[in-house]
C-alpha cells in the first residue's frame, strides 16, 4: 500500500540546546531507518507551513502572535518554561510539523492516499490552546482534526495516542466536544501529571494508566480491552495517531517496557478500523521518542506496519 511521508528540513532547525532530548538528531535518525530499499515505495512530499487561520482553529489569535512572534537570532533560545525552548528555527519548524499533518488530512480525503506518516518536529500533543509546554509549541493534532471538520466536512475525528506521556494539549482541545474523540495509553504517575480515568470529557476521553514497568502484553490489554473497543464505538470518519516512540524499554524519559512488535500490533490495528470505519483514512505523526536506536527501530516498524496494513 502506498504510504505518503511528510517531512522538511526545516524541521531539524529546531534545536533547543545542548543535552536537550528533543534534539534534531531524533528526526535524523528516523529519516536515516526510512531511507532504505524497503522503504523506497514510500511517496515523499515536503512538508508545507500551516496558515495563521488553520492554526486559529484550535489557538488564540494573541497565542498564535505571540509563538510566532519569538525569532531567536543566531544562537540565541528563548526559554518559554523548563522544557520548552525556542530557537531561530523553531518558529518555521513548528509551522512545517502542523502542515504536515494538514496536508496528510488532505491527501487521505481527497483519495490519492489512505495513509500518511509525518516525520517532523517539534511534536504538538502537549500543546495546550493557551500553553506551550512538553517540548511543544502548537496542538498539531488537534489542529489536523479541526481542518479535516472544516475543509472535508468530516463529521468525527478520532487522535489515538500511545506516546508513554499523556497528551494533555490534545485532550483540552477536544474534551468538550462529542465530534472529537481522544484515546491515550500512558505511564502513570508521569508527566504531565494529567490523564487520569476520570477525565472523560463529555464522554469522548478515554485514558488508559500503565505503571511504570508495564510491560508489552500490559499495553496490548489497555489498548485490546479498552482503548481499541471505544474507538471502534465512535466510529471515527478519519483516524490521527499521535506516534510516540517513548514507551519503547530502551527511553531514557521513562519507565515502560514496550518493543518494536507491539507497536507493529497496534499500528495493524488502528489501520484495521480506519478501514471498517474511516475509508482506511489514517495520518500519523511523530510525537516522542528519544532513545535514538529505537526510535529509528520503532519507527520503522509502524511505517512498516503502515504500509502493509
């Protein structure tokens, strides 16, 4: 199956610092894992700059200025809380990474493809309408679900979610709204410290807790048991998957036990139900990861996955 990937060089212009896990080198080495004879099959596309008017779908006018507003010179980084650091890159890199994801709703609603992978940074799902944080500048997700509601007239979008830390951004975005529906595996306690079973939204939220040391066979359950079923019930018209790499054993960020396998599972699942529910309609996007090995493994294997499904 012909998967297309999104991906820009601007996005290694981001670059929050010395030490920092959300370093350009994480992009390099997924692009490296997908640059060989297996992926070769593999339609790519430059990412292009989301528009001020798609980001207002889900951001503040005064939050949008103000993000964009911060252009670092030369070496210089502005700190906007402990984690999250902008560079003089990172304005534009953020802008590539949402329109990535917009033109992979595109692409999957006009037909040309089914599925679509975004290699781009800095991820978003952390993003709050009125907060950065997490490493995050702009609710890339959500603002791909809102454009599939605006400009495809979808009726319900659905962001499944398996980075090992809780979304928090995207479910603020959407957990007033019953269009939307966000499903999240996680480690607990972790940051950011939200994601608990009783967030539920208006009944369109839906968190399953992992502890820490949960291991492959725990977070197929949470996903087989729980998460798979209620996305299966909302019958979703376009799926976003929200693909972090960090709960892979090998994160420095955290403690959970997954491999390469079990994100070769769910990525064959979610696939299975965009094609029962969503036209096989179904766009990925980075998120975290910042073991450099097994992020490269992981995301080939879901790219993989991607492309056989």
């Amino acid at each position: 199956m012909s998967v297309l990937l999104f991906t820009h060089l601007a996005c290694l212009r981001h670059d929050p610092g010395e030490g920092h896990p959300e370093c350009p080198d994480r992009l390099r080495a997924v692009l490296r894992a997908l640059d060989t004879e297996e992926f070769a099959s593999l339609i790519r596309a430059e990412a292009p700059l989301a528009t001020v008017e798609q980001l207002l779908r889900v951001h503040p006018a005064g939050y949008v200025d103000a993000i964009l507003g911060i252009r670092p010179e030369g070496e210089e980084r502005v700190a906007l809380d402990a984690d999250t650091v902008m560079s003089a890159g990172s304005a534009e890199a953020a802008l590539r990474a949402a329109g990535a994801a917009i033109a992979g709703v595109d692409a999957v609603c006009r037909g040309e493809v089914r599925r679509v992978f975004c290699a781009t940074r800095p991820p978003g799902h952390h993003a709050e309408p009125k907060r950065p944080m997490g490493f995050c500048l702009f609710a890339t997700a959500a603002i791909a679900a809102r454009h599939a509601q605006a400009a495809h007239g979808l009726a319900k979008v659905a962001v499944v979610d398996f980075d090992v830390h809780h979304g928090n951004g995207t479910q603020a975005c959407f957990e007033a709204d019953a269009t939307l529906f966000y499903a999240s595996s996680h480690q607990w306690p972790c940051y950011p410290g939200t994601g608990d079973s009783h967030e539920t939204g208006v009944g369109n939220i839906l968190n399953a807790k992992l502890p820490p040391g949960a291991d492959g066979p725990a977070f197929r359950a949470a996903w087989r048991d729980r998460l798979l079923p209620a996305l299966d019930s909302f019958a979703p018209d376009l799926i976003l998957v929200s693909a972090g790499f960090d709960a892979h054993a090998a994160d420095p960020l955290a403690q959970l036990r997954v491999r390469e396998a079990d994100f070769d599972w769910l990525t064959t699942e979610l696939c299975a139900l965009a094609e029962k529910h969503s036209e096989g309609r179904l766009v990925s996007l980075l998120e975290g990861g910042y073991d450099l090995e097994a992020l490269a493994l992981s995301t080939a294997t879901h790219v993989r996955a991607l492309m056989r499904a």
